[in-house]
C-alpha cells in the first residue's frame, strides 16, 4: 500500500477514535494529522518510502528492519503506544489514541495485499486477506483498484466524517 493510501487511512483511523471519545473540536485537527503521520511509521522499513529517505535514521531501521515484518506488528503497535505515553505524558489521552489508531489502521490494511504483514510478529506467519478474499477485494500495491477506488473512498470517507462528525 502506498503512502497517501495510509496517510488517509490513518486520518480516518484517528476521526473514528475523536469521535468516539467525543473529543473537542480543538482536538480534532491535531488528532488528524497525527493519525496522517503515524499512519505512515510503519513503512520506515521499506527503503523507498517517505520517512526512510527523509528521517537521519530512517535508511538505518530500513536495513536493520525486513519490510512488513516487526512494524507491521501487534507488536509494534503497543510498543508506539507506550511511547508515544512515556514521550508525551501531558499530551491529552485522545491524541495519542489518535495517533495509535492511525499506525494501527497501517497494520490493518496492508494485508489487503497478496504480501500481508507478519501481524503475530515474531510469530513467522505473514497475515493476508487475499488468501480468502478475491480481487478487487484485495489488490496488489499501486493496482488501480488501490489508487483509484480505494485511496479515494477513504479520502471522501475522511472529508465526510469532518464535514458531518454525526456519521461516527
Ligand atoms: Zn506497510
């Protein structure tokens, strides 16, 4: 899956939990673009994506790291949680939530292509829903069905979601 692709999912991922909590409106632009961010970590592991070409370390963990593997985890998911809680402890409880569900909607997605992510990590199992969903249900990355369809139904579901906050 693509950068943009998880950029949107990730903002979705944190609309779903603000509107949840039912956090302020003062909350909300931040819970996004926090979900945007952390929704892209993941693939710091993959030598081509955003953060690896741009972060000091990112061409580091790209090589210490297999791509979908320990990132893409349960794991790796309470890991950045705990984190993000021990780096902000001020930080309101609903953003890092926020933050935490937009990483976490990157491991959830990514299975919807044929290579799937080790979610069990480190159990060895690479997890994919194309092993029981058919295309378009599942598509390979940068397919049509990914960049045209599915990229942009999250898109709208986003702007949706911020327009008429009552849709969560
Ligand atoms: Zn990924």
């Amino acid at each position: 899956m693509m950068g943009p692709t998880h950029a949107a999912a990730g903002m979705l991922a944190a609309e779903i939990v603000l509107g949840a909590s039912h956090a302020p409106p003062i909350y909300w632009p931040i819970g996004i673009a926090l979900g945007a961010v952390a929704g892209i970590i993941p693939d710091i592991d993959h030598p081509s994506s955003f953060l690896n070409q741009r972060l000091p370390l990112g061409s580091t963990a790209g090589m210490a790291l297999n791509h979908r593997h320990f990132t893409h985890s349960i794991v790796a998911t309470i890991l950045f949680s705990l984190y993000l809680r021990w780096l902000w402890p001020m930080v309101p409880e609903v953003l890092i939530n926020a933050a935490v569900a937009g990483y976490f909607s990157h491991v959830l997605i990514d299975p919807l292509n044929p290579e799937g992510d080790q979610l069990l990590w480190p159990l060895p199992w690479m997890f994919s829903f194309s092993r029981i969903l058919p295309y378009p249900l599942t598509f390979s990355t940068e397919d049509r069905m990914e960049i045209v369809i599915f990229r942009n139904a999250l898109w709208l579901m986003v702007i949706l979601t911020v327009v008429r906050p009552t849709l969560i």
